[in-house]
C-alpha cells in the first residue's frame, strides 16, 4: 500500500475528538516531541528521567528532571530510557510516557491512537518494547513510520512520486541516511551517530590533550556556536572553561576554530562515506534524480554551522535546509494522522512473538 497516495486523498474526515486523540511521537535518545493531527508540536522535552539514589524510584520527567537531575542535594540521578534510538530501561520509559500522556490530558486516552517514528532497521524486539511501554501508558493503537519517510514528508517531499530524494537525518545518537522513492525506502541506514557523539568527542580531546574535564552539554554549546566543517584555517578561537582532571580547580582553555574543525571533520567521516555510498548503491535512475531532488537534511544535528555546505560538496548533489529541522519527522508523522485508519495496513507494527 503507498502511504503518500492515500495521505494526500483522505477518504474520510477527522471529528474534532478523533483530532485531540490521535498523536504523532518522536522518541529521541535526547529529546522527545509530539504532535497532532493539525501539525501543532504539542510536547517537547528532554527524554530524561531524574531517579532517586536509594529507590531508584522516577521523580522528575523532561525539562523538571533536566534541572534537578545534577542536583546532589536532592539525591537525584539522571537517567536516559532511550540509548542509541533504542530503549535501554522499559520500565522507566514507560514511566516516561505515562508523564507525557498526563502532560497531554486524559480526555481521549481510550481512543488515543500513536504514530512513532523509527529508526532504519528497527529490530521486533526494540519495535515490541516500544509498543508495551506506550500501551502501558495507556494508548490504544501503536504504530510506526520509519524516521526518513517521516522526515521527508515533514519537508513536504513528493515521496509518493518515482522521482527519488534523498534524506539525511541526523539525531541526537542516530543518523538515518535514505533514498526515498514510490511511498517506500529505496536503499538506506542508520548509523550510531548524532549530535551527541560530537559533543563527547569535543570533551574527550579536551581531557586529552589538556586534562580538562568539560561537561558535554558544554561541548555541544562551543561546537554550534563556533563548529563549523569549513574554514579550517580560520583563527577565531573560543576560550573554554572546565576543571583540572586532578585537582578540581577552574580551568580556561583556549580552543582554535583549525582545531575544532579537525575533530569535527574525523567525527563526520563515516557519515560522509555512508551518504557516498548509498548514492552508489541506488538504481541508476534514480541516482540520476538525486542531482535535481538533492538532499533533505533534517534533525537537531543538522544545525551545525557549516554541514549543509560541506554535505553539498561531499555528496556532489545540492544540500537543502529547513526552518525548524528537529521537527520534521514528527510532523512528517502527523501528516499521516489525518488518514489513519486508510494507512493503518501500511504503516509498520510489532510482530507477535
């Protein structure tokens, strides 16, 4: 069945209530958004839990457990239920989105019907842990769209067409790089890679080569504020603070934009060599529409200064960027919400035992 057929021809209307209940869900390892039929982000929040030391009991969820998590006094700890688009505590994760659905009212919950983005190659085994988590939350009906064709629709692609497109969507801990075309994935992968590999890069060199310890969220800070793939004789530099690894103290150090380049570069390589070579891989007419479709990049990593130019130069074929790139695949997804039960046979769902 071709998704995109029936998403731009619904053959029925939404009531007002089929609208508040139906809900389009982005499980990220970093962050977590949901959207509704009408294409509203109606949640966003970190996909973090703040457990206490003793118990290990949930007390804090999202941007609460993001404040109080690095608390000690609180005796506090945070915890991330999904690692690597995959989740790494069921229990956990579902205390997780039993505080989303909570935070989104109750008012539908029997009929409410979720629409999850995925990643490629999502395995049965993490697409049941998904399903049980949500369904003990209290959703009805649990169905998957994996993350590039929700990308793509979110930038309005035409993916039901036969002209091919290409998309690269980089997340806080996965890339999903895809050639979409006819409703469907034409070649693709996804790699463990995303915005937070490039954080830990930058704060493991930092440990290395100036026995400084850097906070992550730190690193991430000076990459997009000053990361760029480009201009690796630029001179600009950026003072970063830290502490000595041995003796606690406050520490500045003064970081190049030639040397943030270089570790930004060498964290880019695999990703660049994985676009090359799903573009070799595609069928030649396809691989011929990638010059004129080019490249949807989307995702929160996709914001790093610079990528979009250096992706173009790479991949050979034009680099188009969108307003608001995080948001694509959730919206994507809640594009399909209007024709639910139309696409419920396409869309994809975890196999029984």
């Amino acid at each position: 069945m071709n998704i995109c057929t029936l998403l731009v021809r619904p053959t029925r209307r939404l009531t007002v209530s089929n609208l508040n209940a139906d809900l389009a869900l982005d499980v990220g390892s970093v962050t977590t958004r949901a959207a509704n039929a009408k294409g509203d982000i109606i949640f966003e929040e970190p996909t973090l839990v703040a457990c206490h030391q003793d118990s290990g009991r949930p007390a804090h969820f999202g941007l609460s457990a993001k404040e109080l998590g690095t608390n000690s006094s609180k005796n506090l700890r945070s915890i991330r239920p999904m690692v690597a688009g995959q989740l790494a505590d069921v229990e956990l994760a579902q205390a997780y989105l039993q505080f989303l659905i909570r935070s989104l009212g109750r008012s539908y919950l029997r009929r409410r019907r979720v629409l999850v983005t995925t990643p490629l190659g999502a395995t049965p085994v993490q697409l049941r842990a998904m399903t049980k988590a949500l369904e003990q939350a209290g959703v009805a009906r649990v169905r998957f769209l994996e993350q590039p064709l929700a990308s793509a629709l979110g930038a309005h692609i035409a993916i039901e067409a036969p002209l091919g497109a290409m998309v690269v969507d980089i997340g806080g801990e996965v890339s999903n790089i895809a050639v979409v075309a006819l409703g469907g994935v034409v070649v693709g992968k996804a790699l463990p890679f995303g915005g937070e590999s490039l954080n830990l890069a930058l704060a493991r060199e930092l440990l290395s080569r100036a026995r400084v310890v850097v906070d992550p969220q730190v690193a991430g800070q000076i990459i997009h504020q000053y990361g760029t793939t480009l201009n690796a004789d630029s001179e600009s530099f950026a003072d970063v603070v830290g502490r000595e690894r041995v003796t606690g103290e406050q520490r500045v150090v003064r970081l190049y934009q030639s040397q943030l380049t270089e570790i930004i570069t060498a964290e880019f390589k695999q990703l660049f060599a994985t676009v090359r070579q799903i573009i070799a891989t595609c069928p030649p007419d396809v691989a011929k529409d990638l010059v004129t479709s080019g490249i949807v990049l989307a995702g929160g990593g996709s914001l790093l200064p610079g990528l979009a130019e250096e992706l173009s130069e790479v991949a050979g074929i034009p680099v188009h960027v969108y307003k608001d790139p995080s948001h694509l695949g959730v919206l994507g997804a809640a594009r399909c919400l209007a024709t639910f039960d139309e696409l419920d046979a396409a869309f994809t769902t975890a196999p029984q035992r």
